[in-house]
C-alpha cells in the first residue's frame, strides 16, 4: 500500500470521471479514476463523518458547517499540479474510510492494489470543496452536497480561478 502526500483533483471529459493525480510518499505517481457513482458514495459517507450530531437547530448547524468549510477553503494555498506523465491509470472499485485520532483515512482500492490518503479535519474540507467544484465542471448536479456545503462554495473557489491542489 503507497501512502499519498500530494493529491490533484480533475474531471477527465473523455472518461466521465473524476481524476486523482496522486504523488507517493516514495515519489511514484499514479492517476486514480473515479465513477460518479463512488464519489457520491464517498462524499455522503465523508459529509456524515464531519457533520456532528448534537443539541444545535439546523439552521445553526448549517451555518457552523459552512464557516468551518469556508475557512478551510480561504487557507488553501496555490500549488502546481502533480504530473500526470507517465503515470499509470486505474480505475478504483471501493474506497475504505475510517478515522483515527483526529484524522480521516480514505484507502482507495484496486483489483489487487491501494493507496491511502490521510487527511486531518481542515484537509478534509479543502478537498471535498476540490472535489465539489469538479462536481460543477462535470455537470454532475449536486444532490449529494448538503446546503451548508453549497452556501459556502459559492464564493471563494469560483472566483479565484487558481488551481489548488
């Protein structure tokens, strides 16, 4: 199993998925394809993980939720993308999620293979906000995307129009 320390997110057009450039902590590369269908899966799964259950009303909830995610976008910082080249393509069937000590671990899976991405708490965020303005690029809608999510996406990524990574 590859440990990723550095992650690109994209919509590959040709193929109708979403693209995971990914650079090893040993210095491989590899380029992870993910269906639509496994990244709402992954998402929900994600999105439940990070909304926690407790006395607040929604609203306040809600609005907490996209403050947390709004400063997690506004610390991103713009990086060059990983090179694709020559790097292998593969199709992930599943993604195993669990958390340990504060941190989100997401182990992609393959015919006989994985990688594992870790991500702390505001990483997480970072990525999913990646993620979701590929789900706008793709044209994929946003059902799976809670309300806080949408609220707080509506303005620093789509307006910066810098690559993050």
């Amino acid at each position: 199993m590859e440990a990723i320390n550095r992650i690109t997110v994209s919509y590959n057009d040709m193929e109708d998925r979403i693209e995971l450039a990914c650079r090893y902590e040993t210095g491989g590369i590899q380029v992870m394809w993910l269906t639509r269908r496994l990244c709402d899966r992954l998402v929900e799964a994600l999105v439940a993980r990070l909304q926690t259950p407790g006395r607040q009303d929604p609203i306040s909830a809600n609005t907490l939720q996209s403050w947390e995610l709004s400063a997690a976008k506004a610390a991103l910082v713009p990086e060059n993308p990983v090179s694709e080249i020559g790097a292998s393509r593969v199709l992930v069937n599943a993604v195993d999620l669990s958390q340990e000590n504060g941190r989100f671990r997401l182990y992609f899976r393959w015919k006989d293979s994985g990688a594992l991405l870790i991500l702390d708490d505001t990483s997480l965020r970072q990525w999913l906000s990646i993620v979701h303005e590929t789900y706008a690029k793709a044209q994929w809608g946003s059902g799976v995307w809670p309300v806080w999510f949408s609220a707080a996406s509506a303005s620093h990524l789509a307006s910066s129009g810098v690559p993050l990574h």
